[in-house]
C-alpha cells in the first residue's frame, strides 16, 4: 500500500505515531519526475528504516526567476506508479501554499557554501534548497535521509546544516546512478533534445580523462583539459569545472555545463 499524504499537519501527525511505536523513519527527498537514480535511493532506505517516506514537492524558493520551475515535469501519477514495488511506502506530496504559507519569511542560508559553484551560477538557490530540506525534516522527522551524490554540492550543504543545527537525522550520500554512456541520471535530461543528449554524454567522458590525469597533481592542467574538451562541442557551455579538496585528502572533480537551455552538474572522485 502507498498512502499519499497532502498536508504537513497530517504528515506530523503520521510521523509522531511511527516514532511512538518505537519504528524508525528513512527519508527520500525528490521533486518528483522519479526516475532510476530516484528509485535507487528508495531501495538503500527500504534497507534502512522501519518506515519510508518519500516526499514529492517541487521547491519554488530553489527556482530562479528565469529558471525551469513552470516547466519542470510533474506527473504525481506516474511517479506513484513507479513507487508500487516499493509498498508500504507514505508519499508526502504537499501543496507550495502548505509548506509557504502567505505570511512564510524565515530562510536558512548555510553561508560560504551557498554562494560558491552552483551558488555562484544560480542566486538564492542554495538558501531554498536549505530551507525546504530543513522544513521538511522538521514534518517528516526521519531517522535517516537519503541524498544522491551527483547532486554532491547540496549533500555536502545539507551535511553542514545538519551539523551546525545539532538535527539528529543521519545523511546517507548514494551513488550517482547513470545511463550506459555515462550520463547522469537526473529529470532534466527530459529536456535535451536527441542532438543535445548526445553531446550530453561528453560530460561524463571529461570526467573520467580527468580523473585519469590526477596522477599528474596538476589542477590547473585538469581545469583546461576539462574545459576546452567540452568546449570543442558548439552545444555545450561550460558554467564552470572545479577541483575540491576533502579533509581525508581525497578530492572531487565538480562541472556544471549549459546544453542548449538545460543544465546539467555532475562529479567525480579522483
């Protein structure tokens, strides 16, 4: 059985009555347009928690003024179709109006790293992104919440909220789920037209050169490859391609490009 649930109150509600029959709560996070890299979260979850539930919600605080919010895809009955192997699972699908009601001002802005890369790129996206991601934690109560790695900037925000806010939720970062070419799973490829999703499939071939050329230790060198190889293609336009180092002295390669109106990020471990 999947129970859809509408309205932030009642999703409490249901929240408070697991937690009090001692079962913990895994969490999916998703705007919706659910596809496999979605579908792989939920699996880790089922294996995780007690309870799943799996919030659907396009965020408008995350979109842009010249963004895709109006057009980005919703089908609530498609993606429910999707989730059916996965029974018993709580869909929590609330409405803009419930989760911003008109007198909603409170924002969470996880500084230095809401205004860098993607930040840069995108105003205010990152402050949206904390805001609803915290809200939602606040309804749903999860024990557990599953974030996919392609989206590596905003697990590594989330992490940094959650450790600053003492949240007692355990972020669990999943494997990046990809096509047979190497592209990233993620519900703007819809968009790409079959010319544009062909030289989507460079992005991932830059990054697995590059990754190749770590040894060399020269970044910089990495950048210009990593630039001018995705720039040899006239439909592609390179946002931006950084190196980012991690406390364990491990590194990942982060690119976000414009294909024609879409974009598209994603990430690599070297």
């Amino acid at each position: 059985m999947i129970e859809v649930i509408n309205t932030s109150k009642e999703m409490s509600r249901v929240s408070d009555n697991i937690k009090k029959s001692g079962k913990n709560i895994s969490f999916v996070p998703t705007m919706g347009a659910l596809h496999r890299g979605h579908l792989s979260l939920i699996s880790k979850a089922k294996k995780s928690g007690d309870a799943v539930i799996v919030s659907i919600f396009v965020n408008p605080t995350q979109f842009g003024p010249k963004e895709d919010f109006a057009k980005y895809p919703r089908n609530l009955k498609k993606d429910l179709a999707l989730l059916k192997p996965f029974a018993p699972l709580i869909v929590f699908a609330p409405s803009a109006k419930n989760i911003y009601p008109n007198d909603f001002g409170t924002f969470v802005d996880v500084e230095d790293l809401s205004c860098k890369l993607c930040g840069e790129f995108r105003p205010g996206h990152f402050k949206g992104v904390a805001t609803v991601v915290l809200k939602l934690f606040n309804i749903v109560k999860p024990d557990f919440a599953f974030f996919g790695k392609k989206d590596y900037q905003q697990q590594l925000l989330i992490k940094k909220m959650a450790k600053d806010l003492n949240l007692n939720i355990k972020i669990v970062t999943c494997p990046t789920i990809r096509e047979k070419d190497g592209l990233a799973l993620s519900s703007r490829n819809a968009y790409l037209s079959p010319v544009e999703r062909k030289s989507a499939s460079l992005i991932y071939k830059a990054l697995k050169t590059a990754k190749k050329m770590a040894k060399s230790k020269n970044a910089e060198k990495i950048i210009s490859f990593i630039k001018r190889f995705l720039a040899a293609s006239p439909l592609i336009k390179v946002e931006y391609a950084s190196i980012v180092k991690k406390a364990n002295g491990a590194a990942q390669i982060l690119i976000a490009v414009k294909i024609g109106s879409t974009r598209l990020i994603d990430n690599i471990l070297i």
